[in-house]
C-alpha cells in the first residue's frame, strides 16, 4: 500500500508531465504558425508521448488503489523565439522533469517502497533519452546555424518521427 507522501508526489508528478505536454502542444503550435511542419511533427509526437506518461503514472495509482488528484495545469508559453531558443528551452525542461523523477526516487527509497522506486526506473531511463534527443537536434542546429538549406532537410527529417503508444497499463 502507498503511502499519502508517494501518492501526494506521484500525483503532482501527473501535473509534471501533462504540464509537459501541454508545453509541447504549444511548441508544435508556434512551429506550424513558422511553416516548420517537420518541427511541428516532432514537438506533437513529444506532446502525446508525455500524455502517455502521464497516463502511466495514473494508472500505476489506479492500481495500487491510490487516489487521484489532478491539479490545473498551467498555461504554457506561446511565443518560444528563435528555432535553437525553443529547444535549449526543451532541454531545460526535460533537465527539470529529470529533477522531479529524482525526487520521487528518493521519495521511494526514503519508504522503501520498492515496487514504486521499481515502477520509477522507467522513466530514469526514459529521461536520459529525452535529454539526449534534446541535445541531440540542439547540436545539428548550432551545426547548420542559419543555413537555410539545412534547416529545410533537418525539417523533413523531424517530419518522419512517428508516434508509436505506450502501453500505460504496464506497471513497469
């Protein structure tokens, strides 16, 4: 049985999460409204997978006969600047949601909850690759600079990223 101090965290970290998808809804907005469908493409496919985790959480709650409790979600910026602008401020995002899984960590093994501090190796792993996908298209666009050319083909090439749903039903 969940303790109120995990259930309280977890369920803010449900905040966390769709506040990140709300953000990144917002980001793919911006991209559209600048013609960049490609960027457009890869910031929707980052606001459904955060809905996802998000789902996954609450349902790990559901499961453990937890309570649920969803906060309002801020709104999240509508204007983001520059193309690089927007994805230093998705990496910095992404370091934070890092920081909020690292505090349920120790939430988890300050209770010894283990099938929790078990259920939350899934998204460390899952935060190192959202931080390196991040780094990642922030270096090609240092790269390319204002390269027009290449900020064209770095565009289609964001296009083909797809969704594919996670089973938010797993525990694990």
């Amino acid at each position: 049985m969940l303790k109120d101090k995990m259930i309280d965290a977890l369920n803010k970290q449900i905040n966390e999460e769709l506040y990140s998808s709300y953000l990144y809804l917002s980001m793919s907005a911006y991209f559209e409204d600048m013609g960049l469908k490609g960027f457009a493409n890869w910031m929707m496919v980052q606001a459904m997978e955060e809905r996802d985790h998000a789902m996954k959480i609450y349902n790990y709650l559901i499961n453990q006969g937890a309570r649920i409790k969803l906060y309002e979600i801020k709104e999240p910026p509508f204007e983001f600047g520059s193309i690089k602008n927007t994805f230093e401020e998705v990496l910095k995002h992404e370091q934070h949601i890092t920081s909020k899984i690292n505090e349920l960590v120790d939430i988890a093994e300050e209770l010894k909850d283990r099938p929790t501090f078990n259920f939350l190796q899934w998204y460390i792993d899952e935060q190192v690759e959202e931080e390196e996908n991040a780094r990642d298209i922030l270096t090609r666009l240092e790269f390319v600079g204002d390269n027009k050319n290449a900020l064209f083909m770095l565009d289609r090439e964001l296009a083909q990223r797809q969704y594919v749903p996670l089973n938010t039903n797993k525990e694990g």
